[in-house]
C-alpha cells in the first residue's frame, strides 16, 4: 500500500461544488473563474502563433519578448524594474510558481507563516518540502492582517511568509502600511516572502494594489507570483510568472526546470503581443468594478450581511444572523434547493474554523448574477 505524503487531502471544494453545481442545474458561484470570454484579439493571437508553428519548446525562463514586457508592465504598475533576463520567469500558472518558490525555499523542519483563510495549494506545497504550515488567522470581518499575532508567530525556525493580496477568499486589498509592517517585521531576518497576486489588476474603489515586490527591501526576499489566467479571463490556459531577485530566482528556476521545464509557447508569443497595450491590463479594475458594483447592490436586497469587496473577483457574505446550520450545510442546500452554488469559508482555514461566510464569484455575466440574486433573495426559503 502506497504511503500517503499528503494524507489529510481529498478532493478539493472547488471540484465538489463545481460538480454539485453542474448536477444541480445551479448557477456556479463557487469555483473562481469567468463566466464570459476572453477579448478576441487575444484569442486571434494564439491561433496565428499555433498556425505559424511556434510550438515547439520555449526557453526554460520564458521566451524573451514575455520576460520584457512583463519587466515594463512591472515598472508602469509598480515602479521597479526587474531584470527580464535573470528575475522573470514565466510558468504554467501562478499554482506552478508558488509550488516552485515554496521548493525553493523550504527545507526539512523550517517554519512558513500562512495567513489563514488560505487559498489551498500553500499548505499541501509546504508539507512536501517536510516544511510546517503556522497558521496566524486574519481579523474576521474585513479580513485585514493582525501582523501583532504575526509577530507573535515568528520564531528562530520561521524560513518564510506567504501572503496573498489582494486576497481570496476575503478581497481585502493590502495598504503601504501593511507592506511597511511585513518589512519592518522581517528586517534583519532572513525570512523569505512567497506572494500571491494572482489579482493585481482586479481592485476596486480606486484602491491600488500594492506589489510586495514595490518595496526595495522586500523585494530583495520576495517572490511575486502571478497569474495570466486571472488577468485575461483565461484561467484554463494556466499561465503565470514569479518576478524574484537573480539568486532567489536561480534557485526557483531549478525547481521549476524539472516541473514543467517551460511552458506553452504559442500563448507566450501571443501575450508577448498582447501586453504590449498597457490599457489590456489597466482598464480591468473598471471592467470588474461594474460587476462588483452590480453584485454587491443585488447582494444589498438580501438577507445577508456583507463588506463590499475591495479586490479579487470574490464577494464574502454572512449569515450566522438568519441561521445556526454549518457554512457547508448552507452551500448545499443553496446549491440543491436555491439552485445557486457558493463555497463555504470554513474550507480555507486549517481547522475549518466555521464563521458563517460563504464566498461567492461574481466573474460572470450580468445576467447570470441577475438570476443568481433573484434567488437569493428567497435565501430563507430554505433556512
Ligand atoms: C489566491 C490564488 N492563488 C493562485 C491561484 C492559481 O492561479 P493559476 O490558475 O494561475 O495557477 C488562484 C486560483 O484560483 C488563487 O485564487
């Protein structure tokens, strides 16, 4: 019998709900991706690269073009300019580059602070380097960083932090003070930063997302990991980048090398191509903010109780005020009697700590949100 090195896990929530959903007949609100297309010109740049053959093996780091145009993206976003030849690497989604960066990074026994609800793949990622997750719980609520309890979590062992902004489930978005508050903690440390932006360019409320990498000190301990997916509404492309200094990207490009060793070449070309327009990526905060906006007024004629987003693609929404059941039992039963599916927030956290929020995903068209309201205004039909 084959020894388990991840025994706790099983399928993952993403794909119970999705299947549940799609038995169900439901609305998907639950797994993060968009229900709308990506923009045409892209999609035209990926056929004409696949029909001009450029799809053979690309360089290990990323072909060229990509490297350099996501080093000016870098300095227009946030004003540093990495070196594209020895600090960007493009991967096979931002799943790959945490993955590599935690490798990278962690060895037998070594400590990683994971602020908690967490997305899923860090903790799985760590106990296969023999790493151990220390859990620090964000504030109930807004979701902001209690950095006193991360503080409180540093030890002599303590070898990284992985920190995730703006943030899933939640969508709280960091402020330069959070940024100045993980630095000073860290200074003269050497703790290493693995952080997970995969929603950059997704903030509402004239917020700015702030790259932990835009800060000089950090930066030099830091790997910032994105994804394309996210950005463009491809997340089946799994495509994404991790922007690190040369030594710490030498090592993450070992681990990476014998991962995947490159990633798909044709979609590099053509988002060479397509990034070449800051406005793709600038006009998305707009583009998401009217669904925000759309959903969070629908969300307002419920019974649930919620803090508008301020970034990601995901809405929290609370109900411990209506009804004492678990946040599971409420997800199913929205799925299989509303017909609206969500994923409960207990899954996110370590010990499924159930504050009765559910999350929902409201990348989707219009009128599937509208529907998805209506519903949800019957919500104590089935409490
Ligand atoms: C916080 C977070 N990090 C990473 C990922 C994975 O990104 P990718 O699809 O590029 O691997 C996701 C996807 O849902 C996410 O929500």
């Amino acid at each position: 019998m084959l020894s388990s090195k991840l025994p706790n896990l099983g399928t993952t929530i993403f794909t119970i709900m999705s299947k549940m959903a799609q038995d169900e007949g439901a609305i998907n609100l639950s797994q993060g991706f968009p229900g709308f297309g990506a923009d045409p010109v892209l999609l035209e740049l990926v056929a004409k690269y696949t029909k001009e053959n450029y799809n053979q093996y690309a360089p290990m780091s990323g072909i060229p073009a990509l490297q350099e145009v996501l080093a000016s993206k870098t300095h227009l976003c946030q004003g540093y300019l990495p070196d594209m030849e020895s600090e960007v690497t493009i991967v096979s989604g931002a799943t790959e580059a945490i993955f590599c960066a935690i490798t990278a990074v962690v060895q037998e026994g070594d400590e990683v602070i994971v602020l908690e609800p967490a997305y899923d793949s860090y903790d799985p990622a760590i106990t296969l380097n023999k790493g151990i997750s220390v859990y620090v719980p964000l504030n109930v609520g807004d979701f902001s960083v209690d950095w006193q309890k991360v503080k409180d979590a540093i030890t002599s062992n303590t070898k990284a932090i992985i920190v995730n902004t703006p943030h899933n489930p939640s969508g709280f978005v960091w402020s330069a003070s959070d940024v100045n508050q993980l630095a000073e903690l860290i200074q003269d440390r050497e703790i290493y930063v693995i952080s997970d932006e995969v929603y950059e360019h997704i903030t509402f409320d004239e917020k700015k997302h702030i790259s932990i990498g835009s800060h000089p000190e950090l930066r030099a301990k830091t790997f910032v990991c994105g994804s394309f997916g996210k950005t463009f509404h491809v997340t089946g492309w799994k495509i994404g980048y991790c922007i690190a200094p040369k030594d710490l990207s030498k090592e993450f490009r070992k681990v990476h090398q014998y991962v995947t060793f490159s990633t798909v070449t044709p979609i590099q070309f053509a988002l060479a191509e397509y990034l070449k327009v800051p406005d793709r990526y600038l006009s998305i905060p707009d583009f998401y903010q009217k669904k925000r906006d759309f959903f969070a007024k629908g969300l307002a004629e419920t019974k649930l109780g919620f803090i508008p987003s301020t970034g990601s693609f995901f809405q929290l929404a609370s109900y411990g005020h209506l009804t004492d059941i678990s946040d599971w039992e409420l997800a199913e039963r929205m799925t299989r009697k509303l017909k609206v599916a969500c994923i409960p927030i207990s899954v996110f956290y370590s010990d499924k700590k159930d504050d009765k929020i559910i999350r929902f995903c409201f990348a989707k068209e219009e009128k599937e949100l509208e529907l998805a309201l209506e519903r949800l205004r019957k919500l104590e039909s089935i409490l």
